[in-house]
C-alpha cells in the first residue's frame, strides 16, 4: 500500500546540501536576531549597543545575502536581525552624544570643580545644588 504524494510543506522548501543530504540552516540569522534583541535591550551600555548592535548588522547583511542567493533559509529572520542591531546602535550612538555634550558643558565643568575643592559632605551638597540650578535655568 502506498500512500499518496503530501503538498510540499515550508520545511520541504529549506535547500540541502547537495554532498550530505541534510537541511541547511543559517546560523547568521540566529546570531543577527539574537545579537539585535541584546543590543535592543543594552543600548543604553557602550558594549550592548555599539558593539553587539555593529555585528548584529553585518551577520544580518551576510545572512540575508546567502538567503537571497538560495544559499540559505531565514532570510527575514537575518533582515530583523539588522534592523534591531541598527536601532540599538542609533539609539546607543545618541545616548553617547548626550553624555559627551553633558560632560563637556561648563555647568559641569563648574560642578566637577566645586565638587573636587569641597571638604565637607554640606559643602558637595551645595555643588550639587548649584549645578541643578545651573541646569534647569
């Protein structure tokens, strides 16, 4: 008894390798999709934003390149990948920015200097408050 032919399923559709036999994968897609969650979820760290966001581009580019050319599956898993590595290191890149401009504006540059003359706990109390007063007028 036989049975008859089943429609192809989207697991029938992964490539194979043509020397083994087995199911292709394409581990820069995972890698690209898990390095963008970190760098979504760390950008506000230099390491998880910039650097993590940074390889999770370039394994999703590759990734989806060998997609695209039949190489590989998961070529849309390898493109969210990149997206979400590219918004981590956007969001990481202006973090960055505002922390420099912060520790480069003078009322900082003011409060570093009052802080390292101060002697006494009042005396780095007032600092601070002379710098959030500084700041928010």
């Amino acid at each position: 008894m036989s049975y008859p032919e089943h429609p192809p399923t989207r697991a029938d559709s992964v490539p194979t390798d043509p020397a083994t036999g087995r199911k292709r994968g394409n581990g820069l897609a995972v890698a690209a999709l898990v390095l963008g969650i970190l760098a979504i979820l760390l950008f506000w760290t230099v390491f998880g934003g910039v650097l993590l966001g940074l390889l999770a581009v370039v394994f999703g580019i590759i990734g989806a390149r060998r997609a695209r050319g039949g190489r590989a599956p998961h070529g849309v898993m390898s493109i969210i990948g990149a997206v979400l590595g590219a918004l981590g290191l956007i969001a990481s890149v202006v973090i960055i920015a505002i922390g420099a401009s912060i520790l480069n504006s003078d009322e900082f540059k003011d409060f570093d200097d009052c802080v390292r003359h101060a002697d006494t706990k009042s005396e780095r109390d007032a600092c601070a408050e002379d710098f959030d007063r500084d700041i928010n007028n």
